[in-house]
C-alpha cells in the first residue's frame, strides 16, 4: 500500500500573516495555481484508489484539482482538519504573541488554548482517523490523503511510529507532497515534503 499525503496551496491566511488552524480561509489565485500544477504532475505518476480530504476550504479547492485529472473515490473526514487553535483562529500574529504568549519551555501537550484543543487531544484524534483509514482501506494499493501542516506532521509522525513525547516535526510546504509505502509491515519512505514538480 502506498500512502500519499498532501498539504494544500497557499491561503489568504498566508497574505494576512495571521494564525489559520480553524480560520476557513480559501486558496489565494497562487493556492489554486500550485494545486493545479500539483494535480497535473501527480496524475500522470499515481492513480490513488481513494482520495480522504479535510473537509475545510482550502483542502476541499486542493482535492477539486486533484479530482480533474484523477477518477478515485472521495470521503471528507473531519478529523483530518487542521489543530483547533481555539481564539488563535484568524488572530493576528503579533497580537497572538501579546494575548497568548508561548511559554519558555513550550506549552505542554495537554494544555490547549482557549477553545481550542490541545497538542495530545490533536494527536488522537489524526490517530484515530489514521487507524480507521488503513483498516478500511487495506486492500487498497494507493491512498491519498489532503491535510493541513500540523496534522501531516502527526499522520508521518503516527505512520512511522514516533511517540508525541519525541516531538518530531515534519514541516510541509504548501503542497507538500509525502508518500510512505507500507509493504509486509514495514514502512518505507519513498520522498517527504516533495515540491519540485516541474519534470
């Protein structure tokens, strides 16, 4: 089974430099731009029996490109939705760091901001979703998965075993391409945060 996982185009979230997570901003006209480009370069190499998308804006425009060249099977599932950033969502950056300060030692897995979730509340719920997936899907040979940055970071994170206490981040560019092959229960990295698609 091969598993592709993909971070959506640019947003206006990115123009305004404020906190997106839960904010639902769309694909700016680059976002649609490299989603188009993405969808055309990953046609022509993959066919996934399955696309499960974030059912979120920007994730929902990224999929709609992939959906043009690719004739796969479509599930939305929420909890592939980026971190819920509670009263961070839209926030301005600089005001962010004035009403919620990051303390020192980083704020501890369990603690969430103000109507949000926190960091380990986050990581079971990609879990749970991932599980569900390679169960339901398991005899499928190619899987694609449209996310967001922090929740890929825990989907590679959860693929490869890593423990949340490793703190091990995966940064994804925007539309970061993945892809992990699991074969006889062993998991092999094939490519992280593949962007260079013009050949």
């Amino acid at each position: 089974m091969y598993i592709y996982i993909l971070r959506h185009g640019e947003t206006e979230a990115d123009l305004l430099d404020v906190h997106e997570g839960r904010a639902d901003y769309p694909l700016t006209t680059k976002g649609h731009f490299q989603a188009s480009k993405m969808a055309k370069y990953f046609s022509i190499r993959y066919q996934p029996d399955v696309i499960i998308s974030s059912p979120m804006t920007r994730t929902r425009q990224t999929t709609e490109h992939i959906l043009k060249f690719c004739n796969a099977k479509l599930e939305f599932d929420e909890r592939l939705m980026e971190w819920n950033n509670g009263l961070l969502a839209g926030m301005d950056r600089t005001e962010a760091m004035a009403k919620f300060p990051l303390p020192s030692n980083g704020r501890p897995i369990t603690e969430a901001i103000e109507e949000g979730e926190s960091e380990l509340a986050f990581r079971h719920r990609v879990e749970e979703a991932m599980f569900d997936i390679l169960e339901k899907y398991k005899n499928c040979h190619q899987i694609l998965i449209v996310s967001h940055g922090g929740t890929i970071s825990h989907i590679l994170n959860i693929l490869l075993n890593h423990s949340i206490n490793e703190r091990i981040l995966f940064p994804t560019s925007d539309v970061g391409l993945h892809c992990i092959e699991i074969k006889n229960e062993k998991k092999i990295v094939h490519f992280i945060n593949l962007t260079s698609i013009d050949s």
